[in-house]
C-alpha cells in the first residue's frame, strides 16, 4: 500500500477528509475490519482457554470477582467493599455482569471488560501506528504483533486486570499523539488532549502503573507543549508570554486529569481506613504480604534488571523484542525527540519502573532463570505496547528504503509486512497449539502445587456439605475455598463484613455463626482467634485435611439462635447486635 504523499504531522485526519466527511459510520473501513477481526480473535480466544477453567487460574482474577460480586452480594453489601488495596475500575466495570451465578463463577463477568480491552487496544495501537507513519499496512504489523501474542490472548480471556491498563495507556499516548499533530485551531486538537487525559485518568484508576505513567506523560505533554508552541524560537516578550501560558495551561489541564485518580483513592482510603496511604501500608497491602527474605533481585540491581528482562522477552517473545530493538535504535536516529516521537517512547518508562520495583521489594517477580517458576511474569507483557510501535515503525521505513531503490524493487516492498505478519502468526499459532504460554504456565503451576490442592479439597468438601447458615473465615489466603465453595456471599463473614467481623471472631456462638473454616496457619485470623477455643463454644470438627478444619455448631438451630439472644442481651439479631455494638 503507498505511503501518504504528505508529512506525518500535517497527513489528512481520515474521519474529516473528502469523502469521509460523507460517511455514516464512524471509523474507515480499515478500522472497521481491524475491530472486526480482533473481535473475532477474542472471542476464540476465550473459547479456547474456557473449557478447562483456564480463565479463572489466576488466583487474583478469583480475588477482582469476589470484589465486584460483593459489592451486590455481601452480609454488608454497599461500595466499601471495594475495599483499599487494589484500585477501583475493573471492579466496577464488573459489576453488570457480576451478580450473575455463572457470568460470575466462570470469570466472564470480569473476561468480557478485558475481551473490551483488547479489541480498543489493537484498534488505538493500529491508529496509532497509522498516523506515526502514514502506511496501513505497517500498522497492521503493529495490530498483528500485539493481538497475537499467545500471552495478550490469554490475558485478555481472564479476570485478570491488565488488559484494561493496556488500553488506556494506549489510549492515552494515541491522544496526546493526536493532539501534538493537530493544529492549535483545529477544533480537535483539546478533544484529543483531553481525551488523552480522561485515558490517563481511567489508567491511574486500574493499576498503580499507571501513576506512573501519569506523572511521565504529563511530562511528555509539557515537553511537546514547549515545542509545538514555539518557546524556543526566539518570540519577542508578548508572544513569548502568550505561548507560555498556553503551554502552562495544556500542561496543567492535562497533568490534573492524570493526578485526580490518584488523589481520589488516597482520600478514599482515608474515608475507609484512616490512612490515605493504607493502600501501601495497610494489613493486607504492605510489601511484606509478597516479598520474602529470599527474593534474589531486592537491592540487588543487576538481578533486578536482568530478572525484568527476562519476563520481557518471555511474554514479548524473542523475535518481536528484535524487531523492537532495531526499530528503537532507527526511531531514536531518525526521530532525534521530536515533539511527535515523544508519547510512543513514554510507554518504555515501564522498563526503569518495573526493575525499580524489584529492587526495593516493592513486588515479587519470578523467572525460571533464577527460581525456577514463574510468579508475576505477566509483568513483563506491558512491553508489548512500544514493541509492537516499534515494529510497524521499523517496517514502515524499511518499506520507504525498498521504494527508494526503485520500481522493480516495489514487489518487496509490498511483500515484507506479509512476510512479518506470517511469521507471527505461526509462531502465535504454535505457541497456542503446544501451551508454551509462560503467563498460562504460572497460574497452572500454581494450582497444582500442595497448598492449592488442599484448598480445593476443602472447597469441595464445603460444596458438598453447607446447608446453610452463617459461615466464618477470613477471605485474604482462602480466596480458592471462597470462590470454589459457592457458599453465597450473603452467608459469608469474613474480614471485610463492616462491624461484624472482630465481635464474631470473639464469641462466634454469639452472631449465629453455623460454619467456622480456619487455615492451620498463623497468618489465619480465625485459626489464631478460636483455635483453641472452638470447641467450649459448642462446635465440633465437621473434616479436616493437611491444612484446613472445618467446624460446625454442634447443637441445634434454637440453641444456636438462643446463643445469639444471649449475647445480643435480647435485643434482637445477631447482626443488629453486632452493629449496635459498633464493632470493627
């Protein structure tokens, strides 16, 4: 396909131009069939991981359904409990689908707003890599590399969360991208800055990344102000202070947009936990909960490189982290920092981020080279974004170098994106056919492991065995027995039941608690609160395995109602008791 006739930054916007200006429909007919397509590959996708409960082996996409389904179905429903430790957007992006038994159980309540996801993302990346370099098929290239990645495909079938940050990152840089390319009177040109913001926004609302990212775009935005509006041309004093205050003005707009997801959780934990930093120093939050004392990589930064590197080329996989290496060393040469290169390079950001993360024990990230499992490689998938740039642009110039060598050389020029696009999809294909998918291996490997196959026994015997009645036990470390247990959510106290927890896990007899689960640990608020004591409340051992008891309230229903009457002092039930007590 020929390459636009006009500069990048002054190429024609297709939805305003000639005969688009008629069109009904809001996107060309490339774009249309780019959406159709990774529609498609989604929704495949998804069938190809469901059959074997794949969509749901990650234990934290476990963990964000719980979240968003207790929001609607809890002993104390309502937004706290959306709690403090992982941000808010995917949950609520889960919850039209969440209240349902299968949507929620199966995981697609939370797969179908990633499957989203990843369609918007190869469509933006696609735009993206279009208005960079006026060639579409450089920017098939680009979709091509990153809907096909055998990781993204995988990913984008889970509950998991990155995909949504995926998209918003490249949302965000695809408007401030679009925004340096327009003209100030262009009336585009703030939808697009905006609109590259409220991306920014929704990024900082999904995943810590995106903080991030927040404050290294905002800088980008600066600097391209800077330029775009002429400060360094040598403006007489009026014209000088005139740009400065629009730069400082798109700057700034922008820069709050970005800032408000974060200064809105703090206040949020503030309200919730008492500590607008409980997100970071919280029970359930802090480092600690993750990062061992064996954790090769902390203050260790070569470990922490090279660990980050691995997981990169790992879930990149090797012959696109080339393309990209090349395709970077020739943007760098040929771009020299313009104003228009700037947003593509602030996506590799998350490189420097993540090996600093690693150094200071902020989170664990394991690869066979040095542990020999996996944990949290999927780290590694956010380099996909300025990879799969990166390629489309290194094709779109070599495209440009075969055209430069004249007409009989144009076959070869035609024939290298389809080259590329073919190797990638076989390797793509193979990598799905034989599971070589190192973010499917983690989760698997997980599950298969001794401490989840007790868990799952004791969901299971759970299933089997509830009735009915109150069920007690702590949700943080147990996610695999809530969720796989299906005891409904209303039924269950755990630590986030607001004012019910801590008088229950004091006299459990006294708030109609039928069922009590404990993990035979000390880090199990319920085994260290009633281990010993269990038994003079009344309640026996119903079963028990390596480590998990499980107990039952040994006497009758009117005895157990009795015990809550008691410990109310006859004022009522057992959960207005709890509350009017005003417990934690």
């Amino acid at each position: 396909m020929e390459r636009a006739q006009t500069p990048v930054q002054d190429m024609p916007r297709p939805v305003l131009d000639g005969q688009a200006r008629k069109r009904r429909w809001p996107a060309s007919r490339a774009t249309t069939i780019v959406t159709a397509a990774a529609a498609v590959l989604s929704i495949l996708a998804y069938l190809h991981f469901y059959p074997n409960g794949q969509t749901t082996a990650y234990m934290d996409s476990r963990s964000h359904l719980m979240i968003a389904r207790r929001v609607i179905f809890a002993d104390t429903p309502g937004a706290g409990q959306l709690g403090a430790v992982w941000l808010p957007l995917p949950h609520i992006l889960m919850l039209p689908l969440v209240w349902d038994g299968w949507a929620f159980y199966s995981g697609f309540a939370g797969s179908i707003v990633m499957m989203a996801s990843y369609v918007l993302l190869t469509v933006l990346a696609y735009k993206y890599t279009w208005h960079l370099t006026g060639r579409r098929t450089a920017a098939a290239v680009t979709a091509t590399v990153i809907a096909l990645n055998p990781n993204m495909l995988y990913m984008q079938s889970t509950a998991m969360t990155e995909l949504l940050m995926f998209a918003t990152m490249m949302g965000a840089v695809y408007g401030v991208l679009r925004w340096v390319q327009t003209d100030l009177d262009d009336r585009l040109h703030v939808i697009y800055l905006l609109g590259g913001g409220a991306s920014m926004l929704a990024c900082a609302l999904t995943r810590y990344e995106g903080w991030t990212f927040a404050v290294t775009l905002t800088g980008v935005v600066a600097y391209c102000a800077l330029f775009k509006h002429g400060i360094r041309r040598g403006l007489r004093r009026d014209s000088l202070r005139r740009n400065w205050h629009l730069t400082e003005g798109q700057t700034l707009g922008f820069g709050i947009l970005g800032a408000t997801g974060p200064l809105a959780w703090m206040a949020w934990n503030w309200t919730i936990e008492g500590s607008p930093l409980a997100f970071q120093t919280g029970q359930y939050a802090k480092p600690s909960n993750w990062v061992g004392s064996g954790e090769k990589a902390v203050h260790h930064w070569w470990i922490a490189l090279r660990t980050y590197e691995i997981a990169t080329v790992d879930t990149v996989t090797l012959p696109v982290a080339g393309l990209a290496l090349a395709g970077l060393a020739l943007y760098l040469w040929r771009k020299r920092l313009s104003p228009e290169s700037v947003p593509l390079l602030s996506l590799l950001v998350m490189f420097p981020m993540y090996v600093v993360t690693l150094d200071t024990g902020q989170r664990p990230l394991h690869v066979w080279e040095y542990y020999h499992s996996f944990y949290n490689v999927r780290f590694g998938l956010v380099m996909v974004l300025p990879a799969a740039l990166l390629a489309g642009y290194l094709v779109a110039e070599a495209m440009d170098l075969v055209a430069r060598l004249g007409r009989r050389w144009q076959p070869f020029g035609i024939a290298l994106p389809l080259i590329v696009i073919g190797l990638i999809t076989l390797s793509s294909a193979a990598a799905l056919r034989t599971g070589d998918i190192v973010t499917l291996e983690e989760p698997l490997a997980a599950d298969a492991a001794p401490s989840a196959m007790q868990a799952t026994a004791a969901a299971d015997w759970l299933r089997t065995h509830y009735d009915g009645g109150l069920l007690l036990m702590e949700s943080y470390g147990n996610e695999e027995v809530v969720f796989a247990s299906h005891v409904p959510f209303q039924d269950e106290v755990y630590e986030g039941s607001y004012r019910i927890w801590s008088p229950a896990l004091a006299h459990p007899g006294y708030h109609e608690i039928a069922w009590v689960v404990m993990r035979d640990s000390s880090q199990d608020e319920v085994y260290t609160a009633l281990r010993a004591s269990i038994v003079r409340y009344g309640y026996r051992l119903a079963w028990t395995n390596h480590d998990y008891l499980i107990y039952r309230w040994g006497g009758t229903a009117a005895q157990l109602a009795a015990n809550a009457r008691l410990g109310s002092g006859g004022a009522g039930t057992a959960r207005t008791a709890a509350l009017a007590r005003g417990g934690n």
